[in-house]
C-alpha cells in the first residue's frame, strides 16, 4: 500500500511517524524518571488545573496529559469555557482552541486527546505542504530534508503538545504554496486562517505581495482585481477585532494582555541588544555558580534562566546567520518572510527574558528550513552535522517540558 502513496506523501509520513512516535516513547521516561516542578511557582496565574490537564489515570497519564504544559492549559480553559475580559486568555488567538473545542466530541469530551490530535493533524499537513513547495524549485532530494531538519528541530516537540504552532505552521507555508501556484484565492483564505491563530499571520502579506508583483516583473499597471485577494489576510485579525469590540466593548484588548507576560514594543535591535546583555549576564552568573545549572527543580533559580538567555541568543543569531545566506539562496520572498518571522518577536522583547520563547517562535521561519535542506541534500558532513545537534536538544528540551520546566 505504501508504494502506492505519492512521493511526498509517503516521505512527509514515514518522518511524521518516525520523529512524533520517538517523542511519544520519549516523553513518558523522562516524566517518570525526572524531578517535576511546581508551575504555580512560575507566574501569578495558577497552571495547575487537573479537571484540564489530568483527565487519565495510569499509562494513559504518563502518554497523553505530559503534552498539556503551560500555554496548553490556556488553550484548554478558552476551549472548554471560552474568553473572559480580564483573565489575560484574549493573548491567545481564537482557532486554535476552537479546533479543539470542534473536535472535543470524537474523544468523549476530552481535551488534551482533542488538542494532541489536531497538533497532530496540522503538523503532517506543514510536513506536506513544505515538501511540495521545496519540490517546486529544489527537488525531491532537498524537500525531504527540509521537511526531516524541522521535525527534528529542538523545539518541534511543540508540534504534538497543545499549542498553535503546527497549525501556524500548515497555515503559514500553505498560504505561500498557493501563491507560488498562482492562486491566490486560497492563499488569502489561508492567510486570514494564520492570523485568526496568532497575529504574525499578517507578515504572510510581504511574500504575498513580492510574489504577485514579481509574476507581472513588478509593473503595477499589470496588477489586476485579483491582487485584492491579499486582503484577505488582514481579514483574519479584522474577524478577531470585531469579536472582541462586540464581547468585551474593546476590539484592542487582545494587546493589553500582552502586558501580562511583561511584553512591550521595543524594535528588533533594542530587543536583540537587551538578549546580548541578558546572554552575558548569564555567563558570568553560569561562571560565579558552579552548582548544578539545568535540572534544577526550582524554576526560578537565576543559573536556570541565565541559560535560557543563553540558549535563546545562540538560537537567534544562528537564525539571523542563515537569513544572510536565504538572501543569496531563496526566493527573495522566502526570504523576506524568514527575517520578518524573526523580527517580529525580536520587536517585542520580555522586560525579564528579552528573547523570551525565541526557539519556539522560529519553528515558524520555515523557509530557513528551506535552505537547510538544500545545503544539507549536497553536503553529508553538514547534514550530520546538524541532525545530531537536533537530535541533543530536541530530546533535551523534551525532557524538560514535560517536567513543567519552561523550555520556550
């Protein structure tokens, strides 16, 4: 039956069953064997809400509830009772919980079965999709090395844990893999759907645009009525907005629950300069404190976030690194969205973390993805090179998340 199933389909599910099913063995070892933190310790707001997050007993447990950590325990409290005006939920953007809350009834109610199915579900689509869009113009060979580097990125555990990141993710490359075939019907709907789940939905209007205008060899007087489908995108946010102005009385409170998380807008050099002085701080705090630095079961401890601020800036550069190179490689579309994906949560940086969750938020740059691919397709010591990197830190960073230590 295998042999049957198209190229792409078969490579993008044979990765999807590979990498997902290691982090399903993975993740209840390191539960049961792992020192466990109390994520009431981390924030005002309690986390712990085991009518949302417990709802197994025994294996079923140490399999299912591990992937509701953090965020998830938002997502689940707006799916099961909706938004309220000031509990900081309107932060999280409405389809994703909605997915949930739709699929809720094929698993007798449950949630955390609902949310892992539909991570899941969009994260073999994103699979899909950017294999078919690297085969466009790069081959086979490159798409599935593209597609095998993001599903063993450091933090693609998020694409089976309750968060909106796969579903970004599918919405995000499909969008540009209707326009790179010239409809741009789908590509706005799947651009409006982007940013109904998280407001950088409305950066997929720059490669929407260069793409458009690069077909007609940007001459603006070719542009046609079909350009105003791009509108659609901006439509997502529109929809969110009105949502809000006629339940709360005011469309912009989505923004001031940002302040919850210390959140504010700061430009991407000042955020970047604010991660450089974070990241050496924590090297000289990592250097005065020889004790124990990562598996420390108190969240708060000064040596576990000088490492986060670390690791966040070591990610971040990399990825800036790569942008560089996409200018040179990519469709200049591609790259554009790569470093605006980056930009834009550089822009808002944490007053505590300044690149607070920067790991988690490049999964979304997938065109660097892209490039990795291409590179990787031709060279086997870069290919190894960074799959065992990936490897290290993606079962790492597993291992802690599923302990409620905060990993992005």
């Amino acid at each position: 039956m295998g042999r049957r199933l198209p190229p792409a389909l078969r490579e993008t599910g044979l990765i999807f069953l590979i990498t997902r099913g290691a982090l399903f063995l993975l993740a209840p070892l390191a539960y049961l064997t792992l020192p466990k933190m109390d994520p009431a310790a981390f924030t005002e707001t309690p986390l712990l809400k085991p009518e949302l997050t417990h709802t197994f007993a025994g294996p079923a447990h140490y399999l299912f509830d591990i992937w509701a950590r953090w965020d998830a325990v938002w997502y689940l409290q707006i799916a099961a009772h909706g938004y309220a005006a000031h509990d900081y939920s309107t932060a999280f953007f409405p389809l994703y919980p909605l997915f949930i809350a739709m699929f809720k009834p094929l698993f007798a109610g449950n949630g955390v079965l609902a949310g892992i199915f539909v991570s899941l579900g969009f994260c073999l689509a994103a699979f899909y999709f950017l294999y078919r869009l690297v085969e466009i113009d790069f081959g086979r060979q490159a798409a599935g090395k593209a597609v095998f580097y993001l599903a063993i990125f450091p933090t693609s555990l998020f694409f089976q844990a309750i968060y909106s990141e796969s579903l970004f993710l599918a919405l995000s490359i499909g969008c540009l893999l209707a326009a790179r075939r010239r409809d741009y019907v789908i590509a706005g709907i799947a651009g409006a759907l982007a940013t109904l789940t998280r407001s950088a939905g409305l950066l997929l209007l720059l490669p929407l645009f260069i793409m458009y205008m690069q077909e007609r060899d940007w001459r603006f007087r070719d542009a046609g009525w079909d350009m105003l489908y791009l509108l659609l995108v901006p439509l997502g946010l529109g929809v969110w907005m009105l949502f809000l102005g006629i339940r709360f009385g005011d469309p912009f409170i989505f923004t001031e629950a940002q302040s919850f998380w210390l959140r504010e807008f700061t430009g991407p050099l000042a955020g970047l300069w604010e991660g450089f002085k974070a990241a050496f701080r924590g090297v000289e705090t990592l250097f005065n404190t020889p004790d124990d630095l990562y598996w420390t079961v108190i969240d708060q401890d000064s040596r576990l976030w000088s490492a986060y601020d670390i690791i966040n800036l070591g990610f971040t550069l990399t990825f800036l690194g790569l942008c560089v190179a996409a200018f040179r490689k990519l469709p200049l579309a591609y790259a554009v969205y790569a470093l605006a994906v980056i930009i834009f949560p550089l822009s808002y940086a944490s007053s505590t973390v300044p690149l607070f969750s920067m790991p988690r938020f490049l999964l979304t740059a997938f065109p660097i993805f892209i490039l990795l691919g291409i590179w990787g397709a031709r060279n086997r010591w870069l290919d190894m090179t960074v799959t065992v990197f990936s490897l290290a830190f993606l079962g790492f960073f597993t291992a802690k998340f599923v302990v409620w230590t905060w990993v992005a």
